[in-house]
C-alpha cells in the first residue's frame, strides 16, 4: 500500500506554472492558453491534438471576464470537477489588473459543455501571478486505487513598494471549508523590483527516494524573477527544506544571471518582461527498486526569457543525482537564442508536452508581447533545434 500523486508517467514532468498548459481533453490532451484580451477582459485559445481532421489546428478566441483591463494571466487544470464523469477537470485562472498593486481575480470553467466560464473573484493584490497545482493523491493497493484529497494552488507575486521590492508567496488551501487563500512567505532584501516571476515545482530533495513528480511529490520550488529597469537581469531564488527542521521551507536567494563577475550564469544577455520555467523530463532517470542507485537522476530546469532587445533565451539547469544534488548557484547552461527577427516579446511560457522526442516530450513555448491579440507558438525538434512561430490569434 503506498500513496503517489495522480499524475502522467510519460514524460515525467513536475507541475506548470504558466499560462499554457496541456489538459486531459482528449488523448494526448489539447493545449490550453489564457492571455489578456486588448479590449478587457480574458481570451481562451485552445489546439486540438487528437488524430482526425483538426489536428494541431488552434481555436479562439473565447471571451469572457468583461471589460476589466487585466496585464497577465496564469492557467492550471484542477482535480476539481463540476461533472464528475469526465476525466477533464476544471481549468482555473489568476489574472492581474494593471498597477503595482493590481486585484488579483480567480475565474475557473467547468468542464463539459458548454464550458461555461465562472468569476471574477477577487484574491487579493500584488503584481503578475504565476500559479502551479500540485495534484491530487492517490493511495494504492495491488490493484485496487482510492483518490485521496486534492492538493493546493501556489501562487507567487512581485512584492512593488517602493521602499522594499522583493517576492510574495501564496497558496490556496483546498481541503479546507471553506476554500481559503494564505501567505506562506515573503522575501524582500537583497531582491529587486520584477517585472515577473516564473515558479519551478521541482523534485529536488524531496523527502521522497526518488526523483519522478508521481512518487516523489514536491521538493524545492525555484523562483526566476526578471528585474525592472536597466540591469534587466534575472534572479533565482529558491524554497527549499531547512536543515533546522524537517518540515519547514525557508526561501533563499542564490544569484543572478548577468555580465558580472559575481553572477552564477555569466551572459552579455538582458530581459524584459516575465518568464517561463518547468523541471522536464531532459536527463531524468528513475532509481532502481533495489538497491536504491545513486544513478537515479533529476530532470532539467528548462527555464525561457524574452530578451530585451528580441529573441527568446532557453536556459537549462542539470539538477544532479538523487542523492547528490547540484547547487542552485551552479550547473547553469544556456542561453539558446530562438525567435530573433519577430517583435520583442515581454511574456513567454513554457511546458513539455506528451508528443515524443525519443524518451522525452517536446518542449513547448508560447510568447507574446503586451497588448497582443494573440501569441506565438515554438516547439523544440528531435535535432534540439527551435521551429517557430505559427502566428495564433490576430
């Protein structure tokens, strides 16, 4: 008997956080992207990627929030179900209105037609989320299985006061009644002020032996933030176990990218707007059952940012063995330039999806800039060379 989390084998991903997510609709599981509609209000795109005549087509956009102007939005699909006979489950949505403060609004849509869209909410103020789910749990027996409880939603936010910039960390307790949001940390000093943040859920000392999201569950969260202003360089900072006590999370910051000596990646290279991050599939490997083997392996950080002048950078970070894990400070790789010639992005997302590169899924990427009636779509080859973009929406 044993406990592990409702979650796909292959590829072998930790949760994202982004605003594109692959869902259960349909096999493989469409794409499903939120983003801020010019006008007010939200827009739905979505790609069908199952076998018949539309296959890899997109479609949208589907409106709905009304005429609020919202600057960002971050999409997850929940293990909450209003028909409870589709294996689908709601898609849930944060969306940021413009200001250093904006409200923070919650929409979520059922799943079976007619999909109808639910909200606002309003979750409280802060700069643009990034949320990610955990999943829900299920105990097994031989062949027997039980859904256990549904996990939470973690959201993180830009912390702008003019005095003490820095990073603010939210979940929503979901076996709770009711449903309630709470903080779980802040980090000011030394942090800038972002312009966004990406969350990495990553199973990187989790208390788990091993390495896969399925049976590991959750171990550090990694946080890139891109700063505002001139020094546009990015920032990692990192929630992970504290060696003083064995259930409690401490958030610690390990450096910057940019051209310094001190930096942890150095680059020429700067950013704007705000970035995408997912642990993949790339160099993972599952321990033996027994012996437990030291050759069990993390998968990669894929982390992406829109440079400031043009181009989409692709960074990786090798995470190392199960029981020797690489520093957050060191192991960085990259960056791949892509997308250079188009017009400079501010948002970008990334995931990796289910179709296969010979043991691992293709990473996916969409980007935009802000006021865009639309996005754009990249995809990554068996060559790992990026293709790109197909031009979605207007």
């Amino acid at each position: 008997m044993g406990w592990e989390r409702d979650w796909r084998e292959d590829p072998m991903v930790s949760p994202p956080s982004g605003w594109l997510v692959q869902s259960r609709a349909g096999t493989p599981g469409n794409f499903e992207v939120v983003i801020p509609w010019p006008g007010g209000g939200l827009a739905h795109f979505w790609r069908d990627n199952n076998d018949g005549p539309n296959r890899f087509k997109w479609f949208g956009p589907i409106h709905f929030g009304g005429s609020t102007l919202y600057n960002h939005a971050t999409i997850v699909e929940s293990d909450f179900r209003t028909h409870g006979d589709q294996s689908l489950g709601n898609l849930e949505v944060l969306a940021s209105r413009p200001g250093l403060d904006g409200i923070i609004d919650h929409f979520w849509r059922e799943n079976a037609a007619p999909f109808t869209w639910h909200g606002p909410q309003h979750v409280q103020t802060g700069g643009p989320p990034t949320m990610a789910y955990f999943g829900s749990s299920i105990e097994t027996f031989l062949f027997w299985q039980r859904r256990g409880r549904v996990g939470n939603f973690q959201m993180a936010t830009p912390i702008h006061p003019i005095d003490q910039p820095g990073l603010w960390l939210n979940e929503r307790v979901n076996t709770s009644d009711p449903i309630h949001w709470r903080q779980l940390d802040t980090m000011k000093q030394p942090l800038p002020t972002f312009a966004g943040i990406a969350q990495g859920i990553t199973t990187v000392n989790s208390r788990i032996n091993n390495t896969g999201y399925k049976w590991a569950g959750d171990g550090d969260t990694v946080f890139a933030g891109i700063a505002n202003g001139e020094n546009s360089h990015i920032h990692i900072v990192v929630r992970e176990w504290a060696d003083s006590a064995m259930y409690r999370r401490e958030l610690t910051y390990y450096g910057h990218f940019s051209s310094r000596d001190d930096a942890i990646l150095k680059t020429t290279r700067r950013w704007r707007g705000i970035p995408g991050m997912i642990q993949g599939a790339y160099g993972y490997t599952e321990r033996d059952p027994w012996p437990w083997s030291r050759d069990a392996h993390y998968g990669n950080i894929e982390l992406v940012a829109a440079g400031r002048f043009g181009g989409i950078d692709h960074f990786w970070h090798d995470c190392g063995e199960l029981l020797d894990a690489n520093r957050w400070n060191t192991h960085w790789h990259g960056p791949i330039t892509f997308g250079v010639g188009e017009d400079a992005y501010d948002i970008v997302s990334i995931i990796q999806s289910t179709f296969k590169i010979g043991d691992s899924g293709v990473l996916e990427v969409v980007a935009r800039w802000r006021g865009q009636p639309g996005f754009h779509h990249f995809w990554r080859d068996n060559t790992l060379r990026w293709n790109g973009p197909i031009h979605v929406g207007q």
